[in-house]
C-alpha cells in the first residue's frame, strides 16, 4: 500500500513515466526498424525473382522464334509502259522459324503503291504472299518503292522492294515542276 502511493506520487512516479515512455518509444522504433529491414529484404527478394523471371523470358524468347524468308526480297519489273496501267508482283515468303508468325504492318514508302498480305497466323514451314502493286499511270521514269514489313519474327522490321522504269504514253505533254 504504501509503495503503490509512493510510486504514483513524487518523484519516482515522474522518473517512472519517463522510463515507461522511453522503453514504448524504444519499442515503437525497433518495430518499425524491423518492419523497415523487413520490407528492404523483401524489396530485395522481389528484385531478384523479376530479373530472374525477365532472364528466363528472355531465353525462352531466343530460342522459340518466328523467323520470315522471302523467296525474292527484291524484284525489278524492268521496262514497263503506262499505257498498260498498274503492275504488281508477288513476294512469297516462308515461315523458317518455329513459332507462329504474324504480319502486323505492311506499309508502302509512298501512295502509289499499294500492298496487300496474308492475313492470320502463318505456322512454322507454311508460306505467304504479299501483293505490291504499282501504279504507272503519270508516273514516267525510274522507279524505286519500298515496302516496309512489321512482324513478331526475331528481325520485326523487313524491307522489300519494288522498281522498274515506265515508258510514258507517245505524244503526251508533262509539265514538269
């Protein structure tokens, strides 16, 4: 009886509250350290299963591909004459990888050509065709018209072309800019 009003009156009651606040922030702070080293840790741990998951995709990537191969990536139709309107040409191409491949993009570097491809999935060893037309009507002279082809094969971006030189329709005046 006697110590427990002593303890909650005078001076040992204030140095007795000082100790129980320094010992709860003490407390405070060690769980928070922990829980801080605890999270950097698991920081840590997250880092190195993402950069191992990102390694095993990137592997796996390297090894099961989609790869395009054109039979002709180059085609020159030679003397052509305006008079016979529009010409085009096929480009076959094959699947020589072992994933499906996908054309996403084929674009024309200018608008008088104009391409048209396989559409879908072509599997490992199956072929494809895309068409380029071009059309020669008030276009005399040399040609030379790249096709830009966007794909999921390990090079994603191919050039093929076109070219060729159109004899223009006798007796018609050009201006010339």
């Amino acid at each position: 009886k006697y110590f427990c009003s002593f303890f909650h009156f005078g001076k040992l009651a204030d140095f007795s509250e000082i100790i129980l606040k320094n010992y709860l922030t003490n407390f405070i702070i060690f769980c928070f350290r922990s829980l801080n080293q605890y999270s950097i840790k698991m920081e840590i741990l997250m880092k190195k299963v993402y950069f191992l998951f990102l390694f095993i995709f990137c592997v796996l990537m390297l090894f099961a591909t989609s790869e395009i191969t054109f039979k002709e990536p180059i085609y020159d139709f030679g003397d052509v004459y305006e008079k016979d309107g529009p010409v085009e040409h096929e480009f076959e191409f094959t699947n020589t990888g072992d994933e499906p491949l996908e054309l996403k993009r084929v674009k024309a570097s200018w608008g008088c050509t104009t391409p048209s491809w396989s559409a879908g999935f072509i599997q490992p060893g199956e072929t494809g065709v895309i068409k380029a037309a071009y059309d020669v009507k008030n276009r005399p002279g040399k040609f030379n018209k790249k096709i830009t082809v966007t794909s999921n094969a390990s090079t994603p971006i191919l050039k093929i072309q076109i070219s060729g030189n159109v004899i223009p329709i006798p007796g018609i005046f050009r201006y010339e800019v």
